[in-house]
C-alpha cells in the first residue's frame, strides 16, 4: 500500500507539474536553441510518439521566403528549435524574393514519408502554386519536389486535413472560384479531383473532425488585416456544408488573429491562429485558445492565459502575484533605474537593464506556493523595431529571454522557471551580449 500511495502522490505531482505551465496567447515566445521568438509562423503542429513538433515560416529577416522552421517540444508550452526543413536556394521556387508560406505535413503511412505542402508564389502573389516536398525525418531535411497550381486552379492559403481512413485532402483557396477541398493521391503528393467547391471566398482553412462531424474554419479575405473568421459543419466531405457562421465573439476580428490550424490534445481542442504584424513580420505572435465542439457548433474562447494538460480538459490560468519591478525591495544595480510608464502599473518601470554596464535589476520575496515548474508572465516595454534580450536568472537557474517590440502599453513574454513554494523566489534580470533589454514594468506569477 505505501508503494501504491507513493505512486499515487508521485502522478499527481506530474501533472501538477505540467498544468501549471501556461499557454498565454500573444506574448514574446522564446525557444531555446536560438533565444528568438519562435519564428513558425503560419504553421501546424504534428505528434510523433509523443513528441509534438511545430513546423512554420521563419519571418526573423523580413517577408521573403528564408527557411522552413521546425521546433520540438514535450508539453506545448517549451519549444526547443530543431533546424531548418527547407532552406532559401540560389534561385527557383525556393530562391530570394520568393513567397513560401502555410507549410503543413502529414505522415503517410504506406510510403513511410513525411510530405509538406506549402503555398509557393512571387512577392507579387500572381502565381498561385502549390508547393510539395518530402522526407523520411519528420523534423529532417525534405526534398522539395516543385510546384503547380492544384488540377490547373490557383492555390493560395492552404491547409492540409488526414480523415481516420488514411485519406488526404488539400484545403486549397481558389481566388477566382472559392474554395476546394481537393483529394490527394495515395502517397500524398499531388491532388485527384476536388470533393467540394465551396463558392465563398475563404482563405486560411483548417480541418478538424469529431464524432464524425467535419469542422472546417477559415478566414475571410481582408489582407493582413483581421476579421470574424468562419466556419462550417458538416457530416460528408462532399456536403451539405452548413451555412458558414462565427465561431469567435462578433466584431472581436477572431480575438485579433486569422486561422491557421486546429490541433486536438487529450480532451481539449486546441485553435492555432496568427496574430500578423505586417510591417515586422517576426513581430507576429500566436493566438492559441482553447476550442469547445458540441454537435454542430464551434465556440472559441478567450483567455489571458491558460493551462493545456496532455491529457485531460483545458483549465483557465491560475490566480497570481504581481510584484512590482521598481519596488522599493528590489535591487537596481549597474545603471538600471525606475523610469516613468505611462501604461504600466503604477506608471513606473525599470529600465536600463543590460548594456556595457550590465544593468541588473534584482526582483527578491517573488511569492508562489506552485513548488514547481511555472510559466511567469513578464510585462514589459521595448521601443525598438527589433527585439531585445536579457539575461534572466531564477533561484540559481539561468536562461535567455527574448521580447519582442511593444511600446503604448506592456506586453508578456514567457518566463518558464522551477518556482519554490513560499516567498523566497528571486528572479533577477541583467545584460545578454551586452545589450539592453527592455523594460520591466513587473511580474505576474501563479500562486499555485
């Protein structure tokens, strides 16, 4: 019985352990590996023996096409980067000044290949191709195979979607006559014939399936710009479709974001969305939000932040502490100082972190009872165009914190660190590389 009952205490310490780490939608993402924010952009998610791996548009150095990103991570919440999967080339589909975007990979069984499709145009978007390449590594080099626009119509936005027989279907955006969902060959390389036309105009789709009812979700054409995304039911690939409706609150623009994949974890339907920033691509964030299917009808809900279990139902983020950065109990060392913040909290923050002179700022008596790992929202200001990094040191543990610009009022990055039950936690942020990070308006870190 002692063994069990330590057993018993040990799993619910696990699963302690990873619902307390938090998915907060739109903040800084930083993977290590790199000290970037996850550069996957436009991208899905695939499980492979329980590893879950993001693949996306890297964005770091502008619109044009540069690589093929692909990241790993065990719980949803730490991503490590893993290597490019396509690279930019000399010249072709895949040269400089090209569009590569909406990458997605399905495995095929039979074949044993991983296969990516991709929306392959010029920076004038007047090809409209599809792009199809493959590897024998889901998170390995692919060779690319070329491009052609789908049974002679354009594809722009795409999605990919693998029903429970081993099927596979295009979800291809066909400007002059709507949207198709077209067939795929058995070993997922070309297309067949188109199962439906939908004549609406709707770009971004993607496909989830559950209790044999079909949800199909994509975005109207607006540009960059945001909009109510829309989706439809239905039992049949081949129809009848229902009318496309909202699934997100009327007027929110999706919670500020545009559709790119739905990705089923334990009980909870997860929506992946992009929220673009147009004029800094790699500025872009990801708008993850938990997903509620019943019957015929999609619900999206908005949260700050909140936690995925690997198994199990979606829970809101947790209550928390938010000590402030220019308290008087912390230590401000090497230059950093309190500067006026028009929109933090108490119109303060501490800035001047980092530089030749490594401005520290030293946050002490952070209070939590989690005794665990934890995902810290730091709010913070960076005037820059670029991102700007810090040094972060929690309890002894050191890691690299990447931010993005955000300047009118704070933004989050994600902070994941072992927390310490009690007052005693002390995180401390100084110089990476000798530049400077930004500015610490204060923390917001779980209780439990």
């Amino acid at each position: 019985m002692l063994l069990i009952s330590r057993l018993v205490a040990a799993l619910a310490l696990a699963g302690t352990a990873i619902a307390s780490l938090q998915i907060i939608p739109g903040a800084t993402w930083t993977a290590s590996g790199t000290n970037q924010h996850v550069q996957a952009h436009g991208g899905g998610i695939i499980e492979i023996d329980s590893t879950y791996y993001w693949i996306g548009e890297n964005k770091l150095n502008g619109s044009a096409f540069q690589s093929i990103n692909c990241y790993s991570s065990k719980n949803l919440v730490e991503w490590t980067y893993v290597g490019e999967l396509l690279s930019r080339q000399s010249s072709g589909d895949l040269g400089p000044n090209r569009v590569v975007e909406r990458p997605k990979v399905l495995y095929n069984e039979a074949t044993g290949k991983y296969v990516m499709w991709m929306h392959i145009d010029d920076s004038s978007y007047k090809e409209a191709k599809t792009g199809v390449a493959t590897s024998s590594s889901v998170c390995g080099k692919y060779t690319y195979l070329g491009s052609f626009q789908p049974l002679g119509y354009q594809s722009r936005d795409m999605g990919l979607f693998k029903d429970d027989d081993g099927s596979a279907y295009l979800l291809s955006e066909d400007r002059p006559n709507g949207l198709r969902i077209n067939s795929l060959t058995d070993d997922y390389t070309n297309v067949t014939s188109t199962v439906h036309l939908f004549p609406e105009h709707i770009e971004s789709p993607a496909m989830y399936k559950k209790n044999g009812v079909y949800f199909l979700f994509g975005s109207q054409l607006t540009g960059w710009s945001t909009n109510d995304n829309k989706y439809t039911t239905s039992t049949s690939l081949s129809g009848t479709w229902s009318s496309w409706a909202n699934f997100a609150t009327s007027g929110s623009n999706t919670f500020n974001s545009q559709t790119t994949f739905i990705l089923g974890v334990g009980d909870t339907v997860m929506y992946m969305g992009d929220r673009w920033v147009p004029s800094n691509l790699m500025a872009s964030t990801y708008i993850w939000l938990p997903l509620t299917l019943s019957g015929t009808t999609a619900t999206l809900q908005n949260q700050v932040n909140w936690i995925l279990p690997l198994q199990g139902t979606w829970t809101a983020g947790p209550t928390e502490t938010n000590p402030e950065a220019e308290s008087s109990t912390n230590t401000l060392s090497n230059g950093a100082k309190t500067t006026s913040c028009s929109g933090c909290s108490g119109a303060q923050a501490v800035g001047w972190i980092g530089g030749p002179s490594d401005g520290t700022l030293r946050i002490v008596g952070v209070e939590s009872s989690a005794s665990t790992r934890s995902t810290i929202r730091v709010k913070y200001e960076n005037g820059d165009s670029s991102q700007r990094y810090a040094t972060v040191n929690v309890n002894g543990k050191t890691q690299v914190l990447a931010f993005l610009p955000a300047s009118g009022s704070p933004a989050s990055s994600t902070l994941h660190v072992d927390l310490n039950s009690g007052s005693g936690n002390t995180v401390t942020f100084s110089a990476y590389a000798q530049g400077y990070g930004p500015d610490i308006d204060r923390l917001m870190v779980p209780k439990t």
